[in-house]
C-alpha cells in the first residue's frame, strides 16, 4: 500500500507540472491569431477586439476614408497654392495642407495599432474631383476647386458624428473627435473664399424633412413669442466657455500626433 500511494503521489506531481506548463499555452491559445484575425476581419467585415475596444467594419471605414481624404485634399490644396491668384482660396489651400498632413499622420498609426490596411492613391471619384480642377479654365478654376472640395466635407460630417456616437473603440473616437475639428475648420475656411454655391449643395442633399410636422414656416410681418432661455437654476456655476470663441474661427490646436512609424501592432 505505501508504494501503491507513492506511485500516486509521483503521478500526481508529474501531472500537476505537466498541467503548470501548459497552462499558458491553454490560456493563450484564443489569442494566440489575434493578429490575422484582425487582418481577415478587415476584409470580411468582421468586428474584433482590440484593447482599446471593439473594432467594427463602421470603425475600420472611417480610419480609410480619413486617409482617402488627404490623399486627394492635400494635393488639391498644394495645386491651388500654384494656380490660384486668390488670398482667400490660398488660405483655404494652406488649411487643407496642414489639416490633412496632420489627419493623415494619425490615420496611420491607428491602422499601425490597430492593423487597418490603408490606400495608396485616392479612389476613382477622387481621381476625378482633381481631373475636373486641373482641366478647370483659369477664370473657373477658384469655383470648382472650393465646391469640390467643400461638397465633399459636407457629406463626410455627418458620417463623422455617426461613428464618433456609436464606436467603442477608444482610437476610433479620438480619431472622430480630432477628424470632426479640421473638417469644420476646412468648411469654415472654404466658405471664407467666397466661391460656394450654397443653393447648388443644399439641392443635391435635398431630402424628406427631419420635422414633417413642424415647425411652420415663418409669416412675414408676425413675431413669433420670445423662447424663455436655457439656463441653470439656483447656484449651478457656470465657468467654461463655449469652443470656438471666435466666430468664424474653428480651434485645431491639440496635441501633435505620434510618428507612425514608432507604432507596432496592438502598442
């Protein structure tokens, strides 16, 4: 019987360091793809889990098209600066130089971080917003170039606001919330120059009102009641002041973004 309980003890201890061994493989063995998971759910439109937060295809969209964005924006920008005999269109030009330099540098180290396969040349329709600029006529050119390219932010900011509400992905919503600031800022600077045609965009985004019901078009000659303010009652303080102070002015000033290139994968 004691070489029959000692022979159990021995397995016993053989088992126990077998099973501390391979505990961290067992334990790692979801993860051990993490990697390649992420990659082929970039492409099959699959959410991951990352450690900053899910990572979902709406998420994934909005890192590539912060990309596609300066990858036509920024060389549009730099052909105005040489064609352009308007201040105001050369600063709007310089606006997109910088804004998108700075976008497109915090694009890729999200996709570093977060292993999002990125373009190289911008799409088709891009492709054709820059043919349509460099075969605009001299006397055309300031037009095209500012509706152009101030259509084209009209239409990414509501996009922008959508993932910025609904992502759970912490790089994701500071890319929105960073992203949402220089969009503004272009808009702002783009309306500056004088050139948009703000009948033509609200034809093309025309649509089904957002208040069917209400409210009723104002009656000329009639006022109607004065709203009671939106204010805090009792001893509520109230410090801060709303961003943007100036009107006309949209705040970018933040920190610089990190060097893509110092980023690895999941770091």
């Amino acid at each position: 019987m004691p070489r029959m309980n000692g022979s159990i003890l021995v397995g016993l201890a053989i088992a126990g360091t077998i099973g501390a061994l391979a505990y961290p493989v067992v334990y790692s063995y979801p993860h051990r793809d993490d990697a390649t998971k992420a990659a082929a759910a970039a492409l099959t439109g699959e959410t991951v889990n990352t450690q900053w937060g899910p990572l979902t295809p709406l998420d994934r969209s909005l890192i590539v098209r912060v990309r596609l964005a300066g990858l036509w924006e920024l060389p549009a920008g730099q052909q105005a600066m040489q064609r352009s005999t308007s201040a105001a269109v050369k600063e709007a030009a310089n606006h997109l130089i910088v804004g998108h330099t700075d976008l497109d540098r915090r694009a890729r180290t999200i996709s570093a971080q977060l292993n999002v396969p990125l373009p190289s040349v911008p799409n088709a329709q891009q492709q054709g917003f820059l043919k349509q600029m460099t075969e605009a006529s001299a006397a055309d050119y300031d037009k095209v170039w500012a509706n152009l390219l101030r259509t084209a932010h009209g239409k990414i900011l509501p996009d922008i606001a959508t993932v910025r509400n609904l992502t759970r992905n912490s790089l994701v919503r500071q890319l929105c919330s960073d992203t949402n600031q220089t969009v503004l800022d272009h808009i702002t600077i783009l309306e500056k120059t004088g050139q948009i045609d703000f009948e033509a965009i609200a034809a093309a985004a025309a649509g089904p009102s957002a208040s069917p019901t209400g409210p009723p078009p104002p009656v000329a000659g009639v006022l109607p009641p004065a709203a009671p303010p939106v204010q805090p009652t009792g001893n509520t303080p109230g410090k801060s002041k709303p961003s943007p102070t100036t009107p006309g002015v949209v705040n970018t000033n933040r920190p610089a973004a990190k060097d893509p290139n110092s980023v690895v994968q999941g770091g």
